[in-house]
C-alpha cells in the first residue's frame, strides 16, 4: 500500500472527473427540469405525468412486463441452470459458452430475428395455419407478447449465468438427502434449492427486471407505438412532443429503480462477503 | 429414465429459444427473395454483397468502429490509472470515486444521450461526433475499471512493493512490473468494451446528424423504412465478427477468466 495522496488522486481524478463532468453533470442538470416550473421547485410536472391515462398505462405495462419477464426467466432458469450443473465439466463449459454466445451478438440483430418469427406471414403463423389451428394470421407482432418474448430471450442468459453459480454452491449431498428423506420434487425445490440459491435468484432476478425496464431496442421493434414501455415513451415524448419536462420525469422514473436495483444488488453481495 | 432425459430436452428447448433466431437471421440472409422471410426463397448472396455497397452502412460502420477502439482505447487510459490508485493507495474519496466512474452501468444510455443532446449539443454547439465519443468513452469506463481491478487484485502488491524497494521509480515499477502481469486483463476489457460499445443503442438515440449515427442506429433506422433481408445479412455478419472475436479472446487468452 502506497501512502502519497497527491499520487492517489492525481492517478484517479481524470477518470472520476471525466464521469463527472460527462455523466453526472448532465443528467442531474436534466433531472432538475422535471422539479422546476417557473424557478420554483415543484412536483406539478409528476402530477400532471400521471394523470394522463397514457403515461399511466405505459408505467404500469413497464413495471408488469418487467415482472413477467423476470419471473419466467427465474422458472425457465431454474429449469436450465439445474440441467447444465448436472453436466459432465466438458459439456457444462460447451453450455455455458452458448448460453453466453447471444449476449456477445447485437441486441438489434436478436430483435429484428422476431419479425421473422412472428410476423403476419412468420413461421409461428405458417405452422399454426398448416397444422390448420386458424385460417387467419395471428397478431403476435406488435403486441406485449411479442415484447415479452424478445424480453426474455434477450435476458434469460444473465438470469441463467446467475443460478449456474448459486446452484455450483449447493452442497453436493443436499438434493440427494432430500429425495432419500421422502421429499418430492416440487418440496425439494421449494424447501432445499431455493433457500440455498436466493442469492443467485436476487442477481439474476435484478439485473433481468433493470434489463427489462430499461430496454429501448425490444419495445421499439416489437412493440411499435401500439405497447410503449417507458423508454420508446421517453424518445416518443423527445422526439414527437418535443416535451423536455415529461421526458425529464420518465428519466427519473428508470434511474430511481435503476438506482433501487443496484443498492440491492450491493447489500447482497456485501452480505455475503461477511459470511 | 425420465431424470436422465430432464436435462437435453430442457437444454434443447432452451437453447432454440436462445440461438435459434440467430440461425433464422442467417439462413434469410442467403434468401435470393426480396422480403426478409424463411424459409428463404431460393439461395443467393446478393444481399450480403448489397450490405457493402450501401453508402449509410459503410459511414455507420466507420463511425461505430471510430467509437467503439477510440473510446475504449480512451476509458482504459482514464480507467487503468484509476484501477490502479484505487488498489494499491489510500486513496481519500475512494468511495466516491468508485461511485463516479460506476454511474455509467446504473444511469440508462437513453437518458444520457439526452442530457448530453440537450446541455452540450444543442447550447455549446459541441459536434454529435465529440458527443458519441465523450458518450461512448463514459459507458466504456466502469468496464474497464473493474475488468482492470480484477486483475490487479490478482496481483500480488509486494511485487512493485519489492521493484520500488530495490531502486525503481514508483513509474518505473508500474510499466516494467505491473504492466506486463496484467496484460491479459487490459486487453480483456479493451474485448468487452469494443463489444459494448459496438452493439450499443440507447445511449446513441439521440446522438445522430447528418452523416454521423452509429450502425445500430442505422440499422434501426433502414428496417423502418426498407423490409429487404440486409438488414439480416448485416446482423448476420457483424453477428460472426463479435463471436469471432470473443471466440478468439477466449481460445488465446481465456477471456473467461477476466470478466
């Protein structure tokens, strides 16, 4: 350990400067828009947010999508993370590798696969009409299920990675013990994994519900103007509206439970660097 | 019986929903069509050959490959010398220090592409390039210090302890000591910023003009306006040019380890 403060700081402060002055700065200033009318602080602009339908409508789709999204990506996760900890190692590495593979390639390029999908003439709607379940093409597109699907498939991997490591450290013997005992499947999972693996739950199930959230791409492309979430609402307001202050309270809105998120993230991990 | 069969099917299932799509973007991007559908119509390349000949693709991928080694080249000078401080002095405000260059990961990239839009673009006159740049660098940064962090945490501090105690300047001890032991890491970071800052949407939304946006961007903007399968030989392409480069980081560096 080096104890010359001068050292320290003029080694750290650029970095810390430039965030400042780049980040903080800006977005603090554009917050502050949303408290001010007429040099007087004040939380009209919050009021007048939420009294239009629109806007409530959009919050609380935000916030249920997020929900869904997070909740499914825990019971699929479960499901896989379990799978590829039973692997052999080789095997186990192959499939943590493709899991991981999807987060490497551009959100936009994962996205824009969906149309293929489930587009008017996509081969969700070819099937359904060969197997001759309907004549008519489904609307899957531009719907929250199609915004939901693209959700999940673009987060599941970080709720997946997550469990990998909390299940690697169940102990070896808690299942089997379990089932020896007479526990079936649903009390071993409910009684032994979960308590044992919440940790990795809490992780995955944050970063997967700030990732849904906070997603700009996957509403845009899939949902349209027909199922806004708070982002494609906040560059509608921008771009559209041209209204600063109603985009300045969305802003607040997403780093408030961006910000929720990682306070939460952080007493876990601290928490369990003490034990 | 059926526990042996639980785990492939559950992992088959799964990994159709994960990478299956990217598969149907590439198999369209052959199509000889001129609607972006699958199965293809029929088989040809044109389209992969008409994705370098569109002028907007060709700027976008300049001015996102600009960003994406420039920013990261720029973070990792900012980041390392930060890392470094952070690790191995009593730094006073090391807290806050390590709050500012973290902000970027918590603050989502619409809201400051915004903000910069709004109080550097619009009333300083500060170009949309310097904007992305500043933009790009900033979300690079937390990156970079923590994939720098790790590695220097790994690092045993008595080694430049032991080079500055034999006659080394402190400089001296951090190029010719520390440097060289964590060189896998600094390029692991540059890896997952370029990444990152390549595939990056939100926080360029608002940072484009005549000329200068971002090729995701771009590309957002092409497949409103075009439904042909160029945008899915583009995705297709810059799809394999990232696993390429991840793949390679891994085989040669075992890139895992870092991040």
């Amino acid at each position: 350990m080096f104890q010359n403060r001068t050292e320290a700081l003029a080694l750290a402060l650029p970095a810390a400067v430039f965030a400042a002055l780049v980040f903080v700065v800006p977005v603090v200033l554009l917050l502050s828009e949303g408290f001010k009318s007429a040099d007087q602080w004040t939380l009209s602009a919050y009021v007048d947010f939420f009294s239009q339908s629109l806007n409530r409508t959009v919050f609380l789709r935000t916030l249920k999508l997020g929900a869904l999204v997070t909740l499914a990506a825990a019971v699929i996760g479960y499901a896989t993370a379990y799978a590829i900890v039973s692997l052999p190692p080789g095997a186990k590495g192959k499939m943590i590798g493709l899991v991981v593979l999807p987060l490497m390639i551009s959100p936009v390029a994962r996205t824009y696969a969906w149309i293929v999908i489930l587009g008017r003439t996509g081969i969700v709607n070819q099937a359904l009409m060969a197997v001759g379940l309907t004549d008519e093409p489904f609307r899957i597109l531009f719907t929250e299920t199609a915004v939901f699907i693209g959700l999940l498939q673009l987060f599941l991997p970080l709720m997946v990675i997550s469990l990998i490591s909390a299940l690697e450290n169940l102990p070896r013997d808690a299942v089997p013990a379990a089932r020896v005992l007479g526990a079936n499947w649903f009390q071993v999972f409910w009684k032994v994994i979960l308590p044992l693996t919440r940790e990795g739950l809490v992780v995955g199930g944050t970063l997967v519900f700030t990732g849904s959230m906070t997603a700009y791409i996957t509403p845009a492309i899939l949902g349209g103007s027909k199922v806004l979430m708070l982002e494609t609402l906040l560059y509608q307001q921008v771009t559209v509206a041209n209204n600063f202050v109603s985009a300045s309270v969305i802003a607040f809105i997403l780093i408030v439970m961006s910000f929720a998120a990682n306070i939460l993230l952080k007493r876990i991990a601290t928490a369990r660097n003490r034990t | 019986m059926t526990q042996r069969l639980y785990a492939p099917i559950i992992l088959l299932l799964v990994m159709i929903f994960l990478i299956g799509p990217f598969f149907i973007i590439v198999a369209a991007s052959f199509s000889a069509g001129d609607t972006l559908a699958f199965p293809p119509q029929g088989f040809s390349l044109k389209w992969i050959a008409k994705v370098f000949t569109v002028e907007s693709f060709r700027q976008s991928f300049a001015v996102s490959m600009f960003l994406a080694i420039g920013g990261t080249l720029t973070a990792l000078l900012l980041g390392i010398p930060a890392s470094y401080a952070m690790s191995r002095y009593k730094l006073p405000l090391s807290e806050t220090v390590r709050f500012l260059v973290s902000t970027p990961i918590i603050v989502p990239g619409i809201i400051v592409g915004l903000a910069l839009l709004r109080y550097f673009v619009i009333p300083v006159g500060l170009s949309i390039t310097l904007a992305l740049f500043l933009a790009h660098t900033a979300l690079v940064l937390p990156y970079a210090v923590r994939v720098v962090s790790a590695s220097l945490a790994n690092l045993r501090s008595d080694m430049e302890e032991a080079a500055v105690l034999l006659g080394s300047s402190r400089l001296g001890a951090f190029f010719r000591v520390v440097l060289p032991n964590i060189r896998g890491g600094i390029l692991a970071a540059f890896i997952l910023g370029f990444v990152t800052s390549f595939n990056q949407v939100p926080v360029s939304l608002f940072l484009s003009g005549p000329g200068v946006r971002t090729l995701p961007i771009d590309m957002l903007g092409y497949m409103e306006i075009v439904f042909d399968p160029s945008v899915a030989a583009l995705s297709a392409l810059l799809a394999f040019l990232s696993i390429g480069i991840v793949f390679a980081a891994e085989r040669f560096l075992g890139f895992s380890r870092y991040v």
